[in-house]
C-alpha cells in the first residue's frame, strides 16, 4: 500500500461536539465528548485528555477532527468510538484541530 493509499484508508470527519463530561474514572484528565457528524455517522463518543486548554462548557458547540473508522477502545467504563485529533502545544498539552470556518457536520477531510 502507497503512503496516499495509507492516508485515504483513515476517515478523518468534522464533528460538533453536543455534549462535554469531566472523565474522573480516567488516568489522566480528560473530558468525555459527545460528538455529532451528522448524516450517515450520527454522533459517536469520545475521550479526550483535553483539560488544560478547554472547559467542558467552553467545547459545547465546537467543531473538531476525528478519525471516525478507527476500532472503539474501552477506556475503564468507558467506549471511545471515534478519536479526537489535537496536536501539542510547547507544554506537550492537546490543542484541538478544527476547521478554520463552520462547515457543514460529516466533512470528509481530503
């Protein structure tokens, strides 16, 4: 397989997330997110180690990138379906990758 063939197999989707949790059960500190991709992929479950730069009231209504095609991991009681994509700041902590404009939920990445 090709490195575009690599690339084009991981279904990376734009999402909204609809609702933000605090995830004490988790080993590090992390939200879990709900997220609606709209049409055929409707809204998966996510956990993110997000705390340092976001509130859970701060996420409602933000659009992020996640790779939707990925198998679910339980994380203690809890299944992530899909996986939220961040890239680290100069502290190595999650800042989330998000369309620069509003675009419309279930948006391949390409």
């Amino acid at each position: 397989m090709s490195t575009i063939q690599n690339l084009e197999a991981l279904d990376i989707r734009v999402g909204t997330i609809t609702d933000a949790q605090p995830f004490p059960q988790a080993r590090k500190p992390a939200y879990r997110l709900t997220i609606d991709f709209g049409g055929d992929i409707g809204s998966k479950r996510s956990s993110a180690q997000i705390t340092r730069h976001y509130t859970t009231e701060s996420l409602l209504g933000r659009q992020v990138m996640a790779a939707v095609n990925l198998p679910p991991r339980q994380i203690g009681p809890f299944v992530s379906e899909v996986l939220t994509l961040g890239v680290p700041d100069a502290d190595g902590e999650v800042v989330l990758l998000q369309p620069e404009k509003p675009v419309p939920n279930g948006g391949r990445m390409f």
